[in-house]
C-alpha cells in the first residue's frame, strides 16, 4: 500500500458577499449568529444586528431571504446565491436606479 494520498480534485467553496448589508458592514454570519441567539420573530427585528438594513435598503431582501431560510433551523447554510461581485454590482444598479428615480421626482416637482 503506496503512503501517497490520493489526488484530489481542489475543493472550491463557493464566493459569497462578505457583508450582506454593505452600509453597515454586517456579514451573514454575525446575521446568523443574531438569529441563533436573540430569535428575532420578523425580519425588521434584524435591523438590531448592528443597524442591518437601515441605511440604503438594498440588503432587505437578502434579509428576508436569510430570515425565511433559518426561522425553522437558525444553523442552516444560507447560500445567497450570488459572488461578491455580482452582488455588489446589483448593489451598484440598484443605486443607479434609486438615484435616477429621485432626479425624475425633482424634475416633475420643479
Ligand atoms: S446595504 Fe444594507 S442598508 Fe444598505
């Protein structure tokens, strides 16, 4: 029997968004770490969590999507589903859109 170790592919964990709510840099961790131990019973209760969600909105549907994923297990795995990148692109886009929205509504008030 050869004392070689057997070759591996190399395991490739999945990127993720490092902070879920940029504004206030709160990971999912310390989101799932809230969870487990306070049980918040809504999601708004996760703006306790260091402010999450209070700032710009764009993190509160990843909020509810966390909430609704773990109110059964807080231990469960939360995959966002998306790569640091992709997210905060469509966290750029999203403040693209809120941005033009506001210059529409001044125009149309002036
Ligand atoms: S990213 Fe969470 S409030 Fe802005």
């Amino acid at each position: 029997m050869s004392d070689e170790l057997p070759e591996r592919p190399p395991v490739k964990l999945a990127p993720r968004p490092s902070n879920v709510c940029v504004c206030f840099h709160v990971p999912l961790h310390k989101i799932q770490a809230f969870i487990r131990q306070r049980r918040p019973r809504v999601t708004s209760q996760l703006s306790e969590c260091f402010g999450a969600g209070t700032g710009c909105g764009w993190c509160i549907p990843f909020l509810e999507k966390i909430f609704e994923a773990t109110k059964d297990d807080p231990n469960v795995i939360v995959d966002l589903g998306l790569t640091e990148e992709e997210y905060l692109q469509r966290r750029r886009e999203y403040h693209t859109r809120i941005n033009a929205a506001k210059m529409k509504d001044r125009r149309e008030g002036e």
